[in-house]
C-alpha cells in the first residue's frame, strides 16, 4: 500500500465570511454596482458532505465499480452515518479486507455485487466476519 487509500475525516473548518459580507474596495471609494448581485463560490463542502463527522475520503482501488462510474484510482466519499438500503453502493468490511460493492437482499439472503461482470457476487451467508463501514455518497473522478 503506497498509504494514499484512506485520507481521514473531512472537512473541518468552517467559514466564517460569505462572499456577500466581504467588504470591497474601489479606487474611487465605491463598490461596483454588480457587487450587491454576486453570488459567492461554489464550495464542495457544503456539497458534497451532509455529515461532517462521519464523513471519510478513501481513494479507489481496483476496477470492480467501474460501471457505476467509480474507477481506479477515483476519491470515494463516505458517510458512516447513512442508514444502508438495497442498492446501495457501500463499503464493507469482509473478513478484515475493505471492499466497495453494491448491497442486495432478497427474501432469503444477501450479496455484495460488483458493477463489473469480471467480478462474481459475494453471498454473505457464507461468511461470519462481515460489517458494513459505510455508505458511498460521492465519487470523484481521476484524470
């Protein structure tokens, strides 16, 4: 592991001006006309993240996602405080090895699916170490 898979918890700061109370200066001691219509910036915080504490970046390995649009090498977001629903994608803990599928249950059981059909469906009956680490939100594409 090259220690760039797990980035830690999000966004912590918080701001303290929107672009509206930032006072501007003009040469001539007026604002321009435009400046009470400006719109701030976007900010990817307030975006992206719902749950600031319970929100954590992973960096994608692997190409098991690809055709939900999350590739290798792609910067996951994840919130731990989203209550799991089927077809989810998700990332889980499956015999201490951190896997993002997608979740599915049926009547009788559950799988973790891939979104590449390289990859088989895990039953999860068959396994006794299983927990679910959180739910993918985001994902945030490489070039």
């Amino acid at each position: 592991m090259d220690g760039n898979e797990f980035f830690g918890a999000a966004y912590k700061g918080s701001k303290q001006f929107t672009q509206q109370e930032v006072q501007t200066a003009n040469a001539t001691g007026f604002g321009a006309a435009a400046d009470d219509y400006a719109e701030r910036g976007i900010d990817l915080n307030e975006r992206l993240i719902g749950n600031k504490a319970a929100t954590f970046f992973f960096r994608m390995k692997g190409d098991a996602m690809k055709e939900a649009g999350i590739r290798d090498g792609d910067i996951i977001i994840v919130d731990r405080s989203i209550k799991l629903s089927n077809g989810r994608v998700i990332v889980a803990v499956l015999n201490g090895e951190l896997l993002v599928r997608r979740f599915h249950k049926n009547f009788t059981s559950s799988f973790l699916v891939a979104d590449n059909p390289r990859y088989p469906s895990i039953n999860l009956a068959e396994f006794t170490d299983f927990r679910i680490w959180g739910v993918v939100t985001y994902a945030i594409g490489a070039f």
